[in-house]
C-alpha cells in the first residue's frame, strides 16, 4: 500500500471516529437536556407542595390548584388521549376527540394531583437513567419514601417545539396510558364509545371537576 493510500484510509478512520464521538455526545447532551426538564418541574411541583405557605388547612385548595395548573401546562394531555383511545381514536370526528381530550384531561390531572399532593413531598427523587429513540425519550427515576420503600417511575417523552412534554408515566412497570387503553377498550367493544364518553362524565360530575385540558389543537 502506497504512501498516500495509507494517509486517506488513515484519515478515512479518524474522520469515522470523530463523527461517533460527536454522535455520541450528541445524544448524552439530549439526555441531559431532557433529564434537566423533568427534573425542573418535579422541582417546581415538589416546591408547591412543601411550600410551609401552603400548609394550613385554609390553603390546602390553593395548593392543589396550583399543582394542578403546573401537570396541565407540563403533559401532553391530547397525546395522552390519543394513545390511551389507541385504534379508536381513528374513528372519532374532530368534535368528539376534542371532546375527550377535555374529559380525559380533566380526569387524569385530578387523578395524577392527588397523586402528587399526597406523595410527593415526602420522597426523594433519584435520576438513575435517559434511553432516546428518536423523538421518544425514556427517563427512568426512583421515589424514595421515607421509610425507605422504592417506587421505580419511568416518564415517557415526546419532543414538542424546544420542551420535551411527557405522554405516559410507567410507576413500577404499570403505564397510566396503558391501564387507561385497557379500560376503554373494554368499555367500547363490550358496550359502546358513547357508553365510554358517558361514564367518563358521569364520574367528573361526581367530582366536580371543571375543564383542564384544552391543551394543544386537534
């Protein structure tokens, strides 16, 4: 092999080299990015709940309302919807997922702040690990408690604009969206989607739930 060849297949190999290592430093950075974020608003709701201005007893609504208002503006309550519905969404026109979006919004947060409320602030938050699959990203974490007991939480990500806004939140290897698709699938083959849409009213009136979730466009 001449001079010259032994240069480019050199310089062939080192080029190939470099551009792993930025490939690679690459996606460690968009794992930080997407890490950082979560952990911003797990600070921020962490913040809200153990703030002692909101301990009393008068104040507890205030709390969960602002709680409330932080999980509306952080999740993506439409790809949520979208995915919880799975091969029924299809089916639907604009009006009707735009009004289950609403629905399906107004259940979760409420469900998901009481979650929050009531246990967040006792725990100790661990960052264990970032997995990315192209627009998707996986962020593993562990709650703590403070008797030491370990609830392994797994936030599923999508990339929205510059914000990495979560679909799906996996709490010991049970997903919220799949146990919600599970349910309504079952509703819908079983009776109906209008049965669905019914019950689903039914139960936010029995909690007097407003509407949240009108997040996002169809």
């Amino acid at each position: 092999m001449s001079g010259a060849m032994r240069l480019t297949v050199r310089t062939g190999v080192l080029s190939g080299a470099i551009a792993v290592v930025w490939l690679v430093f690459a996606a460690f950075a968009l794992a930080s990015e997407t890490t950082d974020q979560v952990k911003t608003e797990l600070d921020h709701l962490t913040g809200i709940v153990k703030d002692p201005a909101l301990q009393e007893k008068a104040k507890e609504e205030a709390r969960k309302s602002m709680v409330k208002g932080r999980i509306v503006r952080w999740f993506d309550l439409q790809e949520m919807a979208r995915r919880s519905l799975a091969s029924h969404w299809a089916k639907r026109s604009v009006e009707q997922r735009k009004d289950f979006v609403e629905l399906f919004g107004d259940l979760f947060v409420e469900s998901y702040t009481t979650l929050v409320v009531d246990h967040l602030g006792d725990q100790q938050v661990t960052y264990l690990s970032e997995k990315i699959d192209g627009r998707d990203t996986i962020v593993s974490t562990k709650f703590l408690s403070k008797r030491n007991e370990p609830t392994f939480v797994d936030f599923a990500l999508l990339r929205r604009g510059s914000a990495w806004v979560p679909y799906d939140v996996v709490i010991d290897e049970v997903s919220i969206v799949g146990n919600y698709r599970t349910q309504f699938d079952k509703v819908i083959r079983d009776k109906s989607y209008e049965d669905l849409v019914k019950k689903m009213r039914l139960k936010r009136e029995a909690e007097e739930l407003g509407s949240t979730a009108k997040k996002g466009s169809m």
